[in-house]
C-alpha cells in the first residue's frame, strides 16, 4: 500500500451504507518564538539523537505491538507502513467511533502484508475492536507503540494520553486544530521528552530525501537570498458523500468529520499545514512574526459541505521582510496545483520536483517514499533506544497553519504572539466529548449550517 503524495483520502474509504456504532465508556502549556527561531538545524531531519539506554517493550519482548486510534484510509495505510517498517511488529488493538471502518482497515491491512507472505503481523481479534469516543484508551493501554490518524480535534488529546502511559506514537497531521489544542500538543511533547518516547510527525515532507537535499542547497545559498514562497494545495473535495439513512447528527458529523471545523479544523489546518511546514522548514525552522488572510464558500454551500470554507488565502511575513504567500482551495472543476516554490534572488526551487533553476541548475534524480520513511525511522528509533523527536515542528507548524486558518476566518490580521497566548477552542473541548453528546453545530431552517464571516465572526482572545 504506497499512497500517492498528499492524495486527498476520505476517512470512511468509500463507505455506502451506514456504519454500524458501538459505544464503550474515560480516566485528562507555551513556546515562543524565539525558541523555535533557536531550533537546531539537526530538527530538519527529524532527528534527535541521544545515547540512552534500549527502551522497553511488549514486557521486554521482541515484539512491538501496534495500535490504531482511527481507521479511515490514512492511519490504513500507516498501519501497514508500520508493519512493513518491523518484522516484529504486530498490529493487535484498533479504535474508531465506527465498528465498520475497523473490519475494512483491518481486512485491508491484512490483505496488504499478505502479499508478501506478512500476514501474521495483523492480530486483532474482534475483542481488540474498541468504538466509541473513549475507545482511544483500550487502545493505548494494549499497545507499545500508537499510530493517532483521527479527527484531528483529538490528536493532541490522545497523543498527551499515550505518552503520559509511556507508549511511543505517530501522530497524523496536523497535531490540533485550535489554539487549546496547540497547548495540550506542547505538554504532551514535553511529557515524551520526559520520558524519552519517540514523537512521530505524520508531516512525511520532512523524511523525503529528495526534499532535504533540496532544502541543504537552498540554505547553501543555491538561488541566493530567499524573496518569497508561493505555496499551493489546490485540488477538488475529498470524496462527496451525502448522508446514508439511519446516522444520527453527531454520527453524520463524524462520518464526513473533514467537512466541519469543530473536528478537523478546516483545509489550512487540514491540508495546507504541509506547505507550511515546508516554508518553515526552508527557513531554517522558523515561525512568521504575524498574518493576514482571506477566505470563504463560493460553491461548496450545500449541507453536505457542512460548515468549512472551500477556498483560503493567507500571505504570512517572516523576519528579513521574506513573504509567503500560501493558498488552498477544495471546489471542483478549476485549476488544480500541488506546489512549494521558493524565490531566491539568484534562481528558483520548485520543492516537490526537487529541482533549482537559475545560477546554479540541479535536480535530484533518485525516489522515496517519504511516508514509509518515517515508520522506518520509528521503528528503527524504538529498536536502537535512540528517541525520535519530532516535536518542535510539530507545534510550531500546526501555529503556523493555525494563526493562518483563524485570520481568514475572521479577517482580522494575526501574529505569532497573539496565536500563542490564546486558548481558545472550537467547543467542546476534545476532553469533554462523548457519545451521547448533542453536536456543537446543526443545521439551520434552509439544511445547511452556519459557517464564519469575515469581518464579523470574532473568537476569544483573537
């Protein structure tokens, strides 16, 4: 199972008939700037390396066992990417809020590792099957290592779980959606240093070797200095499904959870976070000093588009008066364009292609598939006792995109400090959700539900 890169994938993997719920009832921080304007070149690897002793697994075993906390198609294919990364490892708990979305991962799973004989490596029985909003913590407490790829609400909330029991994690971008959320991803970053767990971002663009050389020669100075960046994430909706008969409203709403911003956090947060970090990345891992953004829905009105904006412009500033300028849009029918593109004084790279033009011309030839890398480096991290730290860009470019989704959202320009002081949330708090809950927002009397305006919509703090 090689995904293509940055693919769009719908969460219930082409699901037609309604899924099936069961219910199992739960036992619950700030980083500056100049802290992440401080951050070590060794963070654009992804790596940080220190001597400690072999960590402990599995009872002190050879096998690493592995848990899913969602079971749409990307942590499907993280679950099999993990297990191609250890012969040892072996798949044996899953949760999601549907109990048909965990038989199709797992029967996927399966039929993917028994192409080459792996089968074995899947072991969950349908006791190890948990559903629910609280089913994340059977899942955890089987595990050794966690693979986090659900509704990103509760990314930083499941991932602090995980390693306040001392498991290691993957964690899918981005790592939370809001402000509150940004604070919980700091303490439970600090808690895994701790402990010395690794700290897995789903940000693959990071364990491209194709794009770390690029970037090596770009701070080398191979287009001179950097003027500009133009980022783009520009393609249709994710899969368009209308609503099967028999769901409830907050199980439709998790059902299409990517087209309502109390779980996903709409397409900067969702999508255009990974052109984000890759600015940041090129920037020697730095953070904007503030932004101004744009956005709305221009066709994507009807009520199975929920309540996200199809389309969002932000120009971020950095520091040396460098600009970019980052745009994403999810509407049909137009120009679609999946770019980095940095402007230098002395040339051009075009990131994805991995490719300068200028001065000095380069182009890397080689392959790699990035989000089989960063399991591969996991599992190699877990087997050597060596910590793998992903965390500093996992805040820092979650704010990045954050601040972004919330100033075009609002209208109103936003900087880095403000985005760091504040704790708002998109209610309710990812702690406070449960089955039986009532959803935070419903349909109005034409079908469709109420969505932010720019220039009037205002949030806490902001």
């Amino acid at each position: 199972m090689k995904p293509a890169h940055d693919q769009p994938r719908h969460p219930s993997t082409g699901q037609t008939q309604p899924p099936t719920t069961h219910k199992v009832t739960p036992p619950q921080t700030g980083v500056t700037r100049r802290r992440f304007l401080a951050t070590s070149a060794a963070a654009t690897a992804g790596l940080a390396t220190l001597d400690i002793a072999r960590f402990a697994h599995a009872a002190g075993s050879d096998v690493l066992r592995v848990g899913l906390i969602g079971c749409g198609g990307r942590n499907t294919g993280a679950g099999a990417q993990a297990l191609r990364a250890d012969r040892g490892a072996r798949l044996v708990a899953m949760a999601d809020i549907f109990r048909d979305r965990i038989q199709r991962a797992r029967d996927a799973i399966q039929a993917d590792l028994a192409r080459d004989g792996r089968a074995d490596q899947v072991q969950v029985p349908e006791d190890h099957w948990f559903t629910g909003f609280n089913a994340f913590r059977h899942v955890i407490e089987l595990s050794d290592v966690v693979l986090i790829a659900n509704a990103a609400k509760f990314h930083p909330w499941h991932m602090l779980a995980a390693v306040e029991a001392g498991k290691h994690v993957f964690v899918e971008k981005p790592h939370a959606i809001d402000p509150y959320g940004l604070r919980m991803l700091e303490r439970a970053v600090a808690i895994g240093r701790q402990k010395r767990l690794c700290m897995v971002s789903g940000l693959q663009s990071r364990y491209h070797t194709g794009y770390q050389e690029t970037i090596r020669r770009i701070q080398d100075g191979a287009i001179g200095r950097i003027v500009s960046i133009e980022e783009n994430f520009l393609r249709g909706p994710y899969g368009i499904l209308d609503r099967p008969p028999g769901l409830s409203e907050l199980q439709w709403q998790c059902y299409v959870q990517y087209r309502f911003r109390w779980l996903s956090g709409d397409d900067v947060v969702q999508s255009l976070v990974h052109n984000l970090d890759r600015t940041s990345w090129v920037l020697g891992n730095t953070a904007p000093l503030r932004c101004h953004g744009l956005g709305g829905r221009s066709t994507l009105t009807e009520a199975r588009y929920g309540d996200v904006f199809d389309h969002h412009a932000v120009v971020y500033h950095w520091t040396d008066d460098v600009k970019v300028y980052a745009f994403c849009r999810t509407t049909p029918g137009c120009y679609d364009e999946n770019s980095s593109l940095v402007h230098g004084t002395e040339g051009r790279a075009d990131l994805l292609n991995c490719r300068i033009t200028g001065r000095r011309p380069w182009r890397w030839q080689g392959q790699c598939d990035p989000y089989q890398e960063e399991h591969n480096a996991l599992f190699a991290a877990i087997r050597n006792g060596t910590p793998l730290d992903n965390g500093d860009y996992m805040i820092r470019s979650t704010q990045i995109a954050v601040m972004g989704q919330l100033s075009c959202y609002t209208g109103r320009e936003i900087s880095w400090d403000q985005i760091q002081s504040s704790h708002f949330h998109y209610p309710p708090k990812p702690e406070e959700c449960h089955d039986d809950m009532e959803p935070p927002t419903r349909p109005g009397p034409d079908g469709t539900y109420p969505v932010p305006r720019p220039g009037q919509t205002r949030f806490e703090g902001l």
